[in-house]
C-alpha cells in the first residue's frame, strides 16, 4: 500500500537539507538574530490568519521568491515580488473565506552568516480551520531564506510551503479573477 504524501518528502525531494547537531555561535547577536527569524515565521502565520496580507508581506525583501507545493517539491504555485505577493495572498484569503489559525513551530536555523546578514531556516506547522466546526486544514513544512535588511529586520527573500496534504478544496492560489 503506497501512503501519500511519501514519508520524509521534503528531505528525498531536497526541500530540507538538514544538518547534524554542531557547535553554533551563541553569542548575543546570534540569539537576538535566531529571535527575529523565529518572530519573521510567527508574524507570517499570526497575520495570514488574521487576514493582513499588508503585515505579511511586511515580512518579505521586495525581491522575493515564494512557492507553494503539495506532498513533493515541485511547486503547483510561485510568485515572486511583494507587489505580486500581495495581490496573490489577498486573493487566497478570499478564496479560503474560513478562518485559519496557523501552529508554527520546530523553527531551526540552519545557517547563519551575521557579517554576511544572510540566514536559511526551516519550520513546521499545523494549521487548524474553523468552518461549520473544526478541523485540520494542512500540515506543513517551510524552508526558507533570508536576509538583515538596512532597518534591521530578518525578511524571507525566499519561502516555499510545503503542505504534506490539505484539508477541503484548495484555493487556486489567487490565479482566478479579483
């Protein structure tokens, strides 16, 4: 019996490139930078939940890549620019018309680079749907990376959703007509 999604999609697929437990810098500003990249995830699933598609793209460089995917690698979805990032996820959300509440966790930094501002991180959530009742709308697993902008802030220059499967009918990615 073949169960989808295959276990470990993300990791044979190459979407996780997981290292081993090494030594790490732990200094303040590694902390403070790990804090931020955690607070950039939770600020992405607190504001899509809450409808503000202008809070999320607050969380993305202006250059940024973002793709969605179901139970493998290749995205069903990319776009890219916050410009059409907004236009998009605003469309999503209509789409959706339930609520959603979004269970981010398992932040880990993979790589992190201060002098270069550079970071790469990977999540995981459950997210919870709210219609007529309650249920389980997807598991997911992010990968990302990011950069320090001149404000200071951590921001996602590239963001891929993974869902190992979803609950009800899919949104069609905000590509139907506003």
């Amino acid at each position: 019996m073949t169960t989808l999604p295959l276990q470990a999609w993300a990791h044979r697929d190459g979407k996780i490139n997981m290292q081993e437990l090494t030594p790490a810098d732990w200094s303040p500003a590694a902390l403070a930078a790990r804090a931020q990249i955690a607070e950039a995830f939770y600020r992405f699933a607190i504001a899509h939940d809450e409808a503000r598609v202008d809070v999320v793209v607050s969380c993305f460089t202006p250059d940024t890549v973002f793709e969605v995917a179901q139970g493998q690698a290749k995205p069903f979805t990319s776009f890219s620019g916050r410009e059409e990032l907004f236009d998009r996820l605003t469309r999503i959300i209509a789409e959706q018309g339930d609520q959603r509440r979004h269970l981010m966790g398992n932040v880990l930094v993979e790589e992190l680079d201060l002098a270069a501002g550079t970071a790469s991180a990977l999540a995981f959530s459950v997210v919870t749907r709210a219609a007529d009742g309650l249920s389980l709308g997807a598991s997911v697993v992010y990968t990302a990376n990011l950069r320090r902008e001149t404000d200071g802030c951590w921001r996602f220059t590239y963001f891929f959703i993974g869902m190992d499967n979803y609950a009800g009918e899919k949104p069609e990615a905000g590509e139907k007509a506003a």
